[in-house]
C-alpha cells in the first residue's frame, strides 16, 4: 500500500528533479537528449532511494522570468512526460519562476499530482521585476481545465523574493493563501539550501488547518527535527553530488536524509 502523501502529519519527502537549461534560455547547451535524460536519471534514483514524490523543476534556466516561452513549456512538458512514465510515485509541476498556468497544463497532460506555485497571494520584487499574486488566475484555470485533483503547494513569502509589503506577516500570507485555495503551504528560507527556520514553520502552523512543508535547507542533519514541526519537505540541493546544484541526484545522500527520518 502506497503512502498517503501531502496530508496533516504524514512526514511527506518530495525530492527535486532540477532540469538542466531549457531550449529558450541562454543557459541551453544545444542537446535536448541530455535534458530528458538527466531529468529521468534523478527522477529514478529519487524513487529508488525512497523519497515519497518528486517535482520536475526548469531549475537550469536563470536568470528567471515569470513565466516560460514556448520553448521552455514545450521542454518542460516532455522532460515530465519521461519522468512520468520512468517512475511510480506521485510527481509534480513547478514551471518556474511564476507561470502556474503552464504549470498546470502539463500536470494536466502528464497526469501528475500536483504543482508548486511560488507567488500565490503575495506580490513580490524579484530579477524579473515585480511579480504580482496569481491565485485568482490559477484556481479559475484548474477549474477551467478539469483539474481540481491537482494540488495547488503555494509558497508564502518565498526565497530569493523580496516582499513588496514588508509590514505583512508570514502568518498573514498563510492565512491567504489556504482562504484562496491553496492545498499545502511551502515555507522556505531566504535563498536556496538554507534551513527553513523553526519558528516561521511554528507560526503558519498556528493559523492553517492544511498541510505545511518546509521548503528549502533540508537535509540529513536536520530533517527529524524539520518534520517535527512541518508535515512533509522539499528538498533538492543537499541531495546532489558534490553539493553542486548542477550535478545529478546522489543515491547515498537521498538514503541518508530518508533514513534519518
């Protein structure tokens, strides 16, 4: 019997396939096998370590925009459908840096789990300029495309975003973002790989009554004591080899944060 995933105490482990540069983005090497299977080799050593599900990410394709071109959907779409169709455990979507919609269609046609939404409720200063909420945009869209068995994983005052509105409280921005949808909040640190802290986990905890993840600075380290307080995490740095963000999934450190759990 396959775990229950994305629930209230379920200790949820989703680890990242951080696909490499994007047709469409100056990072792009010329080789889109390379991007399919790169994409298929994490997601595989992912499920053979143990994690309980995946998100297939355009990691590779800074600097970001909000949303993706042609190009990068397209690439994007077919990395998942072979990420979908190499493994079993529940995948998800994040078209980064903001583009729920192309997030969405490719859940859709891949038939994946779920997707992560960045910038829900919040509005934000980032590389591209000032991002603007989409949680109205993204709720009538999975409606729209028959989708409501798609979680919607929403950041709250997420990393590498600056808050335009500093006077708002993370409490706040959870409280948002579960009345306008949200399926499961993500709290992060300030940038990627450092430690989601106790305390902000602690306070959106206090005001939802939905699942809670923590979202960046997991590892074998500090996992037990994240999930004592969140409900599942999503890691991805701290799982690559060398701890180079651009190296492919590790088998040895994934085991390890599973089983320090």
């Amino acid at each position: 019997m396959s775990k229950q995933i994305l629930t209230k105490g379920s200790q949820t482990i989703i680890g990242m396939v951080h696909c490499l540069p994007l047709p469409g983005t100056s990072g792009f090497d010329g080789d889109y096998q390379k991007i399919l299977d790169r994409a298929v080799q994490d997601a595989v050593t992912l499920e053979k370590a143990g994690v309980d599900a995946l998100i297939v990410e355009n990691m590779g394709d800074t600097p970001f925009s909000a949303f993706l071109d042609k190009a990068q959907t397209a690439a994007l779409t077919a990395a998942a459908v072979r990420v979908r169709e190499a493994v079993k455990i529940p995948i998800g979507i994040d078209a980064a840096f903001n583009d729920c919609e192309a997030s969405l269609a490719i859940a859709g046609i891949v038939g994946a789990d779920f997707i992560r939404v960045p910038v829900f409720v919040d509005t934000v200063l980032f590389t591209d300029g000032i991002i603007y909420p989409c949680a109205r945009k993204c709720m009538n869209f999975r409606k729209e495309m028959g989708l409501k068995h798609v979680k919607i994983l929403a950041d709250v005052q997420v990393k590498h975003a600056t808050m335009l509105n500093p006077q708002i409280t993370v409490e706040m921005s959870a409280k948002d973002a579960a009345g306008n949808g949200a399926d499961a909040i993500i709290v992060t640190g300030a940038v990627i790989g450092m430690e989601t802290p106790i305390d902000m986990l602690k306070r959106v905890q206090s005001v939802v009554h939905i699942p809670v993840l923590a979202g960046s600075g997991v590892n074998h380290k500090n996992i037990h004591e994240q999930l004592q307080i969140a409900d599942g995490c999503i890691i991805g740095s701290s799982l690559k080899k060398d701890g180079i963000l651009t190296n492919p999934i590790d088998y040895d450190l994934v085991r390890e944060v599973v089983e320090a759990l």
